[in-house]
C-alpha cells in the first residue's frame, strides 16, 4: 500500500461525506430529504451509492489508487466483505478513513477541528479491517499568522496520536476557494508545514490534501520532502473541468476530489448509463493527475 501511494499514477476518491453535508450528497445524488427520515436510513442510502461506486468498472487500482471512506462505510460490507477490504483486495484500492469530527467555530480566520473522541478505538478498529491511513480537515478563512499556525500545529499533532497506531494520516487544512487573500494564506499555509515537517521524528511518513494553489507549484516543497509520501488536492467547490485544469499545472500533486468526482451521477441512471458516467469523471481527473503541463 505505501508503495502504491507513494509512487503508483492515479488519484484518490474521497468518499467521506458524513453527517451535514449528507443530505446534499444524496439530494445531488437524486434522493431528497423526504425519501428517508433519520440519520440510520440516511447513511444506509449513502451507502448504498459508495457501493455502486466502488463496484463499478472504472474504479479499480489502475486509475483510482485510494479511497477515503467515512466511518459507517468502513464498517460497512461491498460484495460480502469488509469495505476495506473489499477496496484492497478485489479493486486494487488503498483504503483511508476519515477521522475528525468536523469544525469549531472560526477564530484567528480560521475553523479548528473539534475534539475527536474515542480516536484511539477507532484507529485499532481502523487497524484490524486493513485501513492505510486516516484523512482529518480543517479550514483556513483569511491569511490569519496566528490562526493557520494553530491549524498546522493541531494537524500535526494529532498525526502523531494516528502514527502512534502504524498508520498513515492525511493532512488536509483546506484553504477555502472564497478566502479573500487565499494566495497569501496558501504562503503562510507551506511555511507552516514546512515547520512542523522538520520537527517530525526520523521516518515519520504524512501525506497532505491541500487546495489547488492560486500560484502554480507552490507546494513543490512539499512534494519534495522526505517525510511527505503524497500530495493530493481537493477540489474544493471548483466544478470538474476547472479544478482539473488548475490541477494539471501543479507538478507532483494529484486529485483527491468528491464532488468533482461523483457530481454527474444519478440515482435514476442505468447501471450501464451509471459506469460510463464515472468512468468520463475517472478518466478527465486521471489525466489532470499525470499529464502536467
């Protein structure tokens, strides 16, 4: 698995909606709030659509290379077995979990994580159903000094806490596509990681999910240092096309996009109109993940 993420072409999905923004995932998905009632029916809806997506052709190993998953759908079944393992071993896929428990209110421009309680259980269950690594998310409003030095710091923190557990965290403090000075934060934002970087113990690995940069390769560094096994972007809000071609000029990162990704797909398709929708959404983020300009 950490070869396959370290140097294995493709992107990784990002299966993680969970609790807010389920519902718009399905209302998108074509299933209104008025089809279910309560949060058990909601996610087992939701479920039902990861699964469509994960046993459909066109995702496999040889473009999607991982998967992040939300917690229910880590403990849920695809085909008979275990999620992750299902994504492992039947479609060559290398499974994440999504660990934070979403955000605190802003302050310093910026939206810490809450506290994620009962983390350490999760991480052993995490462990024993074959997951890689985790994926925790924060956000970042204004180019505040203080307040993205207090993401970065929280982010690394809690990284340890997963790496204590074996497994690989993703980084991921999102720097809204609305921020009025998001050029300026993204700057504060790599120096930032760069310190807490340097400061990791000898062998540490981390990945980073990060916003598509308004300047062009301007987390090279990133990319570049010995402790960072992936940079991935998400996509953020950008639509499709546009977060793929903000991507394909950022050397050495590649997508980690969900609404890009499963945007165009329909509850109501057939299945053969389903798979050659995602196979179009596979491909175009593919290539915006390996063929530069």
């Amino acid at each position: 698995m950490l070869a396959q993420m370290s140097d294995k072409p493709g992107f990784i999905a990002a299966l993680d909606q969970s609790g807010g923004s389920t519902p718009g995932a399905l209302k998108a998905y074509g299933i209104p709030e008025s089809d279910y009632s309560g949060d058990a029916e909601m996610f087992k809806l939701m479920h039902e659509m990861r699964v469509r997506i994960m046993t459909a052709p066109a995702f496999t190993g040889d473009k999607v290379i991982g998967a992040i998953l939300f917690e229910a759908t880590m403990d849920g079944q695809a085909e008979g077995k275990s999620v992750p393992a299902f994504l492992w071993e039947d479609r060559g896929v290398v499974p994440f979990l999504k660990v934070d428990k979403g955000l605190e209110a802003e302050a310093d421009g910026v939206r810490l994580m809450k506290p994620i309680p009962g983390l350490d259980a999760l991480l052993e269950r995490a462990v024993k159903l074959g997951v890689f690594g985790t994926k925790m998310r924060s956000v970042i409003d204004h180019a505040s000094q203080e307040g993205i030095a207090a993401i970065a710091r929280q982010q690394f923190e809690v990284a340890a806490q997963i790496q204590a557990h074996g497994l690989v965290p993703i980084l991921e403090p999102e720097v809204s596509i609305n921020s009025p000075d998001k050029a300026a934060a993204e700057t504060i934002l790599l120096a930032e990681l760069l310190k807490g970087l340097e400061a990791l113990p000898n062998g540490s690995k981390v990945m980073i999910k990060l916003t598509i940069p308004d300047v062009v390769d301007l987390y090279r560094p990133l990319i570049e240092h010995p402790a960072v096994v992936r940079v991935v972007a998400l996509s953020g809000g950008y639509a499709r096309t546009d977060a793929c071609n903000r991507l394909a000029k950022n050397h050495g990162m590649i997508a980690s996009f969900s609404r890009a990704l499963i945007n165009e797909l329909k509850k109501s398709m057939s299945d053969s109109e389903f798979d050659a929708t995602l196979a179009t959404s596979v491909d175009e983020i593919y290539q915006a993940s390996v063929e530069k300009v």
